[in-house]
C-alpha cells in the first residue's frame, strides 16, 4: 500500500499479528510444560504406588529402606492408556508389557516386540523419560527395580501416554490462533477507521494545498487568500505544523506573486512611458526634415530644422543612455571600484549649478576632513548631477539649495515646495514625475533622474532616503565607506 493510511494500518495490524502469535506461543509453550510436570507426577505416583503384576514380584523398598509407595497412597496402576511392563535386568527376552485400553470390561493390549525394545533404554534412575514407541505413541516412563519369583533380577516400567497433553495443546493452539485471527481482523478495521479519522486534519491540509494548485498563478494579479483553518495550524501537534509551514510557505508566495506583479506593471509602464519619451523626439524631427525638405532654398529653415532636429537628437540620445545605464545596473553589471574624492566633486557640481541656475541660492556644507570612498567616478559624479539637477528643475527661483555631506552620507536640502505627497513613495521609480507647480518652465525632465541615482547607490552597496515637506525636502544617498578612513 502506497498510501499513509494503508502503511499505519498494515503496520499497526503486522504487530497486532506478532503480538498475537508470541501471547499464543508463550501460552502453549508454558501450558506444555505444566502439563508435562502434571503428567510427570501421575507417572511417579502410579510407578512408585503401586506393584506391578505378572510373574515378577517388585522390591518395594528403595537402596535406603524407605518405602517406596508416595504418601498420597496407593495406585492400582490401572486406567485407560497406562502402560505397564516387566523386563529382565539386560536385555528384553522374556519380557512384556501392556496398555490399558480403558472400557468397561479394562481390555489391555500388549506391547510388541519393537515396543519393548524402545523400553529397554530406559534407565532405571527415578526419573520420569520420554519415548516414543514405534507401536504405541509417546510415552512418560519411570522404571524401578524388581526380581522375578526365581529371585532374577527384573525392571518394571510404568507410563502414560503424551496423547492427552498433545491434544490439549491442539485445541488451545488452534483455539488461540483462532482468536489471533479474529483480533488481527478487528485490529484491520479499527484500526483503518481510526487512522482515517486522526489523518482528517491532514487531508483538510492537502485539499487547501490543491485548492491552491488549482489557482491560475501564471500572469496579472493574484489574489492569493486561501489559507489553512486557524484550527490546523496548531505547531504543538505534527499536522499543525505542516499546516503553519503551508500558511507560511502561502503568505510567501503570495508577497512574491504581488512583487512579480508589480515588477511586471512597472516594466510595461517603462516601455509604455520611454516609448511616449522617444516619440516626441521622433515626431519632431520627422516634422522638422519634411519642413527643410519641402522649403529646400530658405535658409533659414534649413539653419532652424537643422538645430531642432540636432537638439532632439541629443535628447534622445541622453534618454537612450540612461535607459541603457539602468539596464546595466538591473543586470548586475559591477562598476568600477577607484579611491573618489567626493569632497572635489561636490564642489565641482556646485560650481557648476551656480553657473545654470544663479537665481538660486547654493550652499556646500563639508567637514573640513576631504571625504573619499572606493567607487566609480563617473557615476558618483552623476548621482550628484542629478540631485541637483532635480532641486534647480523643481523649485522656484530664489530657493536655497544646501549640498550637505558627512561620513556615510550625501544629502540635497531645500526649501522649495517639496514632492506632492502622492509622488514621495513612488519618487525613485522610472519616469515618475511631479506636477507643474514645481516645475519650472521649459526644464521638466523624463522621470529618470531619481531612479538613476537610486540604481547607483544600490551598486555601490547603498541606498536612498527621502523626506519632503513643503519647506523642507531633503534627498540623500547612503554610501558605505563614505568618509571612514579619514575619520579613523
């Protein structure tokens, strides 16, 4: 049986049936052994109680002159079975012997002459034996000294036969392996009834996890509920504990389905907005090569198709690169590992935003220590690019714009209006965009500018925060290293 169910009962029911056969074994072997020492004493006291009879006359006497009749009195060596025989000293000629029939009449049947040699090794020792007589059975015999009436010397042997203990243990055998029989086939159905019922909770788990099964998990979004009854999931008993696993294992699966689903939003979001970012571009130049193509001889229409498209060309460029740049960064691609001076750079970026944007107020806040950290220049440099790029892009003018770094930490402080509060949790993810009111005219981006500096500290083994309030928006970048082995 391949099933649990069928395994329990068979094993349950093979040591009901071992159980069973060793009780029937051990009960017959010491029912034998009684019934042997009972037979033993019928044997002493029918031997020893009484004289035998025919031409020989016994010694009463033992060697030590005691009597040799038991105290229970005497025996008249008489009954159905009883053997009794009389034989010289050496050897059987002249011997004989008989075997009480039983009946009314008390017929007796003589011993052959095979019989009566089987007899002639028993000792004469007090001592009960057991032979097996070609003619008559098997016996328990005591033999004793006797002399015949010429004074000879002689044997007498008396005996009862092992018939009725054989048939006793038959009987109790048969009786025993019959009741074996019947316990076992009780033990079956018992047993098969009550492993059901103490496997139900675990076929409850199994329906719950094929309920599962049956879910289509493949594609769109899951809603994964089901859920093992609180009333199987109790880790004391072994059931409970597969049920909790499950639940566990369930609530896994389902938090997984939900980030695959979201993953999978996310990339069509991606391809859906980098394709709208791509068509505008395309759409411009496309118009503007037709405007220079149907004006072919108006300069000027050459010089100002020739610039639009030339600047739509960098803007997808631009675009291009930093979908690629995310792409690598997705695949794990290791960037390059160099001592940075993030201290220099800092300075260089602020520089540089007080040069675009001198309607703003830029303020450095450095230690005095330079801070280093092992990284990629380039990238670092453009994680700094792009955070101010975002406060020049999305604040008004005369914000104050403080680049802040410390040991472990980059951070962009302003005072401008801050991200609206439906764009905070989503701030960092592709093409995601705030609102017109913190935007500039003519310098809003593409939504990639954040989710690239987020996939460059998580390449460098760090990470970002936000916290956005109006009047007080902070943007920083967490870097491992930053800045420690000057602090050391």
């Amino acid at each position: 049986m391949r099933s649990l169910t069928g395994r329990l009962v068979a094993t349950a029911v093979a040591l009901v049936a071992v159980v069973s056969l060793l009780v029937v074994g051990l009960t017959t072997y010491a029912m034998s052994s009684y019934l042997s020492e009972r037979l033993d004493e019928r044997v002493l006291l029918t031997g020893y109680g009484s004289a035998p009879r025919g031409d020989f006359r016994t010694d009463d006497r033992d060697r030590d002159g005691r009597d040799g009749r038991d105290d229970d009195g005497p025996d008249d060596g008489r009954g159905p079975g009883v053997l009794q025989a009389v034989l010289p000293a050496t050897g059987t000629e002249g011997g004989h012997g008989t075997v009480d029939e039983g009946g009314r009449d008390r017929s007796a049947r003589a011993l052959t002459d095979d019989d009566l040699e089987a007899l002639d090794d028993v000792p004469v020792d007090r001592q009960v034996h057991v032979v097996d007589l070609p003619d008559a059975g098997e016996y328990h015999l005591v033999s004793r000294p006797a002399v015949t009436t010429s004074g000879a010397p002689a044997r007498t042997l008396v005996g009862l036969p092992s018939s009725e203990i054989t048939r006793t243990l038959t009987s109790l055998l048969s009786r025993g392996l019959l009741l074996a029989g019947a316990g076992v086939l009780l033990a079956g159905a018992a047993g098969f009834a009550l492993v059901r019922r103490q496997l139900r909770p675990l076929r409850e788990v199994a329906a719950t996890a094929h309920e599962v099964s049956d879910l289509p998990l493949a594609t769109g979004d899951i809603n994964l509920t089901t859920r093992v009854p609180a009333h199987l999931t109790d880790e004391r008993t072994e059931v409970g504990q597969v049920g909790s696993a499950l639940n566990t294992m369930l609530a896994h699966v389902e938090t997984s389905l939900e980030a695959r689903h979201r993953s999978e939003q996310q990339v069509r979001q991606f391809v859906a907005d980098a394709s709208h970012e791509l068509r505008t571009p395309l759409a411009t130049i496309t118009g503007y090569t037709e405007l220079a193509r149907g004006r072919p001889d108006d300069e000027t229409v050459q010089e100002t198709a020739l610039a639009k498209i030339e600047a739509e060309s960098e803007r997808m460029t631009s675009l291009v690169e930093d979908l690629l740049l995310l792409a690598r960064l997705d695949a794990g691609r290791p960037l390059e590992r160099e001592p940075v001076d993030v201290s220099r750079l800092l300075v260089e970026a602020v520089s540089d935003a007080r040069v675009l944007a001198p309607d703003h107020h830029w303020r450095l806040d450095l230690p005095d220590q330079a801070l280093e950290v092992a990284g990629d220049e380039q990238r670092l440099h453009q994680v700094v690019t792009n955070l101010l790029t975002n406060a020049r892009r999305y604040t008004p003018a005369g914000t104050t714009v403080t680049v802040r770094a410390r040991v472990g930490e980059v951070a962009v402080h302003d005072d401008g209006p801050g991200f609206p509060p439906d764009l905070v949790g989503s701030a960092f993810e592709r093409f995601a965009r705030g609102d017109s009111s913190r935007t500039r005219a003519g310098e809003g981006g593409v939504g990639l500018g954040l989710s690239l500096v987020k996939a460059i500290a998580v390449a460098h083994g760090g990470s970002v925060r936000l916290e956005s309030a109006p009047g007080d928006t902070t943007v920083a970048v967490l870097l491992p290293g930053l800045g420690e082995a000057t602090a050391d």
